[in-house]
C-alpha cells in the first residue's frame, strides 16, 4: 500500500471510517473479560437497570477510546504516527447500539520536515448522535520526504503544535 | 451541623505529588494481545503476524498504541477482586486498587461524586511481546472550582507509561471531576 503523505490530506480529508456495527452483550462481554473490568454496569442487567438505573448495560468507555484509536492509526497509514489525542464522553451508549468513528482534517502544518495534521474525531451511534468527540494530532510524511521516526520523538520545535480546545 | 466550605489552600498540596510506580506483574503476551484485539475487533497484522511485523517499522509483534493503560491485570494469588460481590450484593464490582493512578495518595475531600472530565493521550512508542510496562501517576493539577451549580473538585492526573528498560510509551492525561 502506497505511503499517505501530508499532501494526500488536505483540510476537509476525511479518513476512512471505521464501523464495528451493532455492539451486543456479547461484545461488551468479550471486552470486560479481556482487561478483567468486573464493573457490573457493563454486563449485569439487573444491576445495571434497578440498581443504578441506567437504561441498559453500558457499552465500555475503555472499549470506545481503542476505537478511535484504530481509526486514526488506520487512516494516517504504515508510515503515519497518531501522537496526540483527546476525547470527552458526551453520551452513553448502550447495548445493542452500533457504533462508528470518523475523522476530518480540521487543520494541517508542515515543521521540521514533517507533517501534522488535525483531525477532528467522533463516535457516532445509529441515530447520527455523537457519544464520543474529541481531536487528534496525526504526523505523516512529506511526499520524498523523510520517514516518520519510530518511536516518536517530541522536538523542542513540535511546542507550538497543539490540540484545539474543546468545543 | 454543616460542613466547613472547601478552600483551595486544601487541595494545593497535592499537586506535583507522585504515586508509587506500577508495575505489570507480566510481559505482554501474544495470547493476552489476541484477545485483547479480538475485543476490540482490530485486524491489524501487526498485532499477531509474525512474518509481517518483523518487515514493519516495529521490527516484531507489538500491542495497540493505548494497550498499556490496560497492562495491569491482578497477579495469580492475589486477593480475589470478586470478594467484595459476595460480601455485598449491591458491590458494583470494581476495586479501590483499579487504576495505574490507585496509588496516589487519596484526596481528602466532602465530595462524593465522580464524573470523567475527558483524556489526552500522547503516543511515542507500542509496548513489544516480552516487555513488561511500568506506570507512574503524578497530580498535574488539582483545582477547586465554584459555579453556578455549586462547588466541584477539577483533578488532572498525569500517568507515564514506560517501558522496564525506560521507554517512553505514551501519557495519558486524565480530568476526574469530584462534585
């Protein structure tokens, strides 16, 4: 696959989204096992609804971050670098919701002979809500410029280079 | 009788404190990172094709950039975290030892609820198969606010994710909102 370059994402860009589809109980499962997260709001309906009445058990917010994550180290490709991310929760999901991410480049910079672009990412469920919305900082290669270092390195000169404040 | 009114001078104390660093009792593992990817439904060859990983950039096997905040799993032998749902039927399950930051010092403080004010996350490097992470906790920032709702507790802790060799992997900065 040919390497994404600074000059193939222009402001307005939009990566590819990523799209997990209808998130079940068994999905939320599979995940709480996985990193051993025993909060009962995320697999024990009753607790869940009677207890802390919640409408449903709840979709992990551990589980969303990972993928926003995938869709900006996906979108900016082999040889692009996620550096910088935030994100706030706006809304729970639940589950049963599907869900999936998008991102746009909001603003773009070339300094120190790399490009950095600013994306602006959410998490969207089937009725067009946003759960989940923050901005990410993706750093790419100029086209026959050199190759993003790995592992990243934060330049004296990379300072100024910050995420936007929240909306 | 009522509650003294919090003051800021309370809370300065904490700031720039340091937690014990954390260490995960295991190196990452190729089985742990398949399930892990399988939970969260990334296909990525990095993440479990050998051959391919070792033409990559990462010279190897390597887990997802946000794989370390999610490192530390409880050690064999140690205190059943489940106890505390057979003690107590309403127990929501989780623990007062969850969490890279669970050792830093408690604040003291009336407040009672907790709400997450948001993460930023800074990535340099992915945590290899075979090497173990280590988190340190500090309070960035701990700052009394008062608004039209009352009073809240804005709590910013900075965690650094290392690897055992001193590898930076990433920080995560995280706002807790004590209300």
């Amino acid at each position: 696959m040919a390497t994404i370059c600074y000059e193939d994402l222009e402001t307005g860009f939009r990566l590819a989204p990523v799209d997990k589809g209808r998130i079940s109980t068994s999905h939320i499962m599979r995940w709480s096992a996985a990193v051993e997260n025993w909060h009962r709001i995320h697999y024990d309906y009753r607790f869940a609804t009677e207890h802390d009445k919640l409408p449903d058990v709840l979709i992990n917010g551990s589980w969303k971050q990972h993928v926003l994550v995938q869709l900006v180290k996906d979108g900016l490709g082999a040889g692009g670098w996620l550096w910088k991310m935030k994100f706030r929760y706006k809304k729970m999901d639940i589950a049963g919701d599907s869900l999936r991410a998008t991102a746009e480049v909001t603003d773009r910079q070339v300094v120190a002979g790399l490009g950095f672009v600013t994306l602006r990412i959410l998490l969207l469920n089937q009725k067009d809500e946003v759960s989940t919305a923050g901005f990410a900082i993706g750093v790419v290669p100029l086209r026959g410029g050199p190759a993003v270092p790995y592992p990243f390195v934060k330049k004296p000169e990379y300072q100024d280079i910050r995420l936007p404040a929240d909306d | 009788m009522q509650a003294a009114e919090p003051k800021a001078e309370d809370f300065a104390k904490y700031i720039g404190m340091t937690g014990t660093p954390k260490v995960a009792h295991m190196p990452l593992e190729r089985d742990s990172l398949r399930r892990f990817v399988q939970a969260i439904m990334d296909q990525d060859r990095l993440y479990f094709d050998e051959a391919y990983a070792k033409g990559s950039r990462y010279g190897g096997i390597v887990a997802t950039p946000l794989y370390p905040v999610h490192a530390f799993r409880s050690p064999a032998g140690s205190a059943d975290r489940l106890n505390t749902v057979q003690a107590d039927p309403d127990a929501d399950g989780t623990d007062s030892s969850d969490g890279a930051y669970s050792s830093l010092p408690k604040i003291e403080s009336a407040f009672k609820r907790l709400l997450n004010g948001g993460n930023e996350i800074e990535f340099y490097r992915c945590l290899a198969v075979g090497e173990i992470c280590i988190a340190t906790p500090k309070y960035a920032n701990v700052q009394l606010k008062h608004g039209k709702s009352g009073s809240m507790l804005l709590v910013t802790i900075e965690t650094e994710y290392r690897t055992q060799a001193g590898d930076l992997l990433l920080v995560n900065v995280q706002t807790l909102i004590w209300r």
